[in-house]
C-alpha cells in the first residue's frame, strides 16, 4: 500500500515537475515507449502468454516479458498467472480475487490490500516447470528495480535529464499502468455490452481496451481465454493482437491460438436468442443473421 500510494505520489510530482521546469522531448518518448514496453509484457506477456498459454513464445521474447513485466510490479509472472487463471475459472464467486459483485473500488485496487497475500500455486504446474519464470519469481523485485526504474534514469542520463527519467518513465509511466490494469476488473467488469455471454459480468468496453492495449474486450476473452485476441474484429483497438501477429511474422512467436468463427457465431446466437438486443429488433433483423458475428477477421 505504501509502495502504491508513493509511486502515485512521485507520479504527480513528475507532472508539477514537468510544467515547472520542462519537458524534453527524449524524456517524454522514453516515457511512452517504456509505457508501451512495459504494458506490452503485461498484455501480450503475464496475461496472454503464460496465465492463458494463447501462443507460443521463443526464449528472447519470454526474458524480455519477464523483465519489463516485472517493471511493472504486478508480482511475478507465476503468480499474476495464480491469481488470473483463479480470476476466470471463478468469476464473480468468493474465491475470484477480484469479484466485481464486491464493487467497483474492491475489483479496482481495494484487493490488492486485503486479500490473503499467498495465492494457490496449484493451477500453474506448468509454469513452475519453465526455469526462467521460477527465476524471475524468485528476483522480481530488484529485476523490476533495475528495468523498471534504474534503466530509465540511466538512458535520460544520456542526455542530462536523469531525474526526469526517472519520475516520468518510472513512477508515471507506472502509475498510469496501475490504473490502466486495474480498470480491466473493475470498469470492464461493469461498463460495457455482453455478446458473447452474460454468464459472467465481463464486457465489452472499447474505452477499456483504448488504455489498456486492447484488453477491454473482456467479454469475448471470458469467453474465450485461449483465443490470443480479445479484440476479435479486425477494427478493434488491440495493439496487444497487432503485436503479436509482428511477432509471428519474426519468428518469435507461434502457434497463435484462435476460436473458429462458428464457435463466435453460436456464442452470439445464444445470447440473442436468450436476450434480443432491441437495437437489430428494431431493424427486423438479427446482426447474426446479418453474418455480422460470422466473419470474425484474421486479427
Ligand atoms: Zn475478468
Ligand atoms: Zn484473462
């Protein structure tokens, strides 16, 4: 909490600072890209990699997960993947860590603080067995110190400005991530359509995805959790897909897991069978009918 609480702190002294005395231009790319980077290893790495296994990553693309995924202090990749795959296996019941039914600032950032700290191991055998992963839960703190803020300051050192290095790509970038992740459990969990299911409180939320990403498509991924996609239309804001997809065209990603268009299309169906959406009621006409669900694109 204190941790919380002072990365918050510093992040807003980085934007008094940055009015008062300036704001470089290097200073404020790195910024951005560390955000990106960082963001990245949490979408594309902790979320659909190792908790949800929806590709296969080569070794370079793995360390560099782990390291700029520990940068963003969100625990180590085992257990974020612990507490996530407990998150969708019990969505919405006492045991999700993040039960949206407990309200919005509970699955905001209120779990961080009151949920017992350990988090059950036996869900991921699989990625105890991968060395690196074991090795980044064991380091994860002085690795996140180093990648997350030592690294920073000493790139803007290159060109004098160390210190806002420091505030700007260390502690704002790393608060902006807090309340980017924190968001996917509690506002897409709330705001939002459901077109896939309405068994879970997970929805749909374009201005989730629009800072996270692309993660805001949480319907479709509670859905379907293998699919390395959450935004599954090829207009979709999902940079997490788009960079993926590069990485397969590199070679340092594969096997990139994705649901067949009639399983989309029966999920649709049955939610607007069960529920019209009266906006195609009013037009006399299903979008499944219309083949609206039934060409997902190849993104
Ligand atoms: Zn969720
Ligand atoms: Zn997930």
């Amino acid at each position: 909490m204190i941790f919380l609480a002072a990365v918050h702190d510093l992040a807003v002294a980085a934007v008094v600072r940055a009015c008062v005395v300036g704001l470089p231009g290097p200073t404020a790319a790195l910024a951005a890209g560390w955000f990106v980077l960082c963001g990245l290893s949490i979408t594309g790495g902790y979320h659909r990699l190792f908790a949800h296994r929806s590709y296969r990553a080569a070794l370079p693309l793995r360390l560099f997960y782990l390291l700029f995924g520990a940068a963003s202090f969100q625990n180590s990749a085992l257990r974020w993947s612990a507490d996530h795959r407990t998150h969708h296996r019990y969505t919405d019941r006492d045991e999700d860590p993040y039960d949206a039914r407990r309200g919005f600032w509970w699955s905001h950032v209120g779990w961080v603080f009151f949920r017992t700290p350990e988090p059950d191991f036996r869900n991921v055998a699989d990625l105890r067995a991968d060395f690196w992963v074991r090795l980044q839960d064991r380091l994860y703190i002085p690795v996140g110190l180093l990648v997350g803020f030592a690294l920073p300051a000493l790139i803007a050192a290159g060109w004098g400005d160390a210190l806002g290095g420091l505030l700007l790509a260390g502690f704002l970038r790393l608060a902006l991530q807090y309340q980017a992740t924190f968001s996917i459990n509690s506002l897409a969990h709330r705001v939002g359509r459901q077109p896939y299911s309405t068994r879970t409180s997970a929805r749909d939320s374009a201005l989730a995805a629009l800072i996270t990403l692309g993660e805001g498509y949480h319907n479709f991924h509670h859905r379907f959790p293998a699919d390395y996609r959450n935004g599954v239309r090829f207009y979709h804001f999902d940079p997490t897909k788009w960079w993926l997809w590069t990485m397969s065209l590199l070679g340092l990603a594969r096997d990139l897991r994705r649901t067949p268009p009639e399983a989309i299309l029966r999920a649709r169906r049955s939610v607007e069978q069960a529920a019209p959406d009266p906006r195609y009621l009013a037009r006399g006409q299903s979008s499944v009918r219309n083949g609206e669900a039934g060409s997902p694109s190849l993104l």
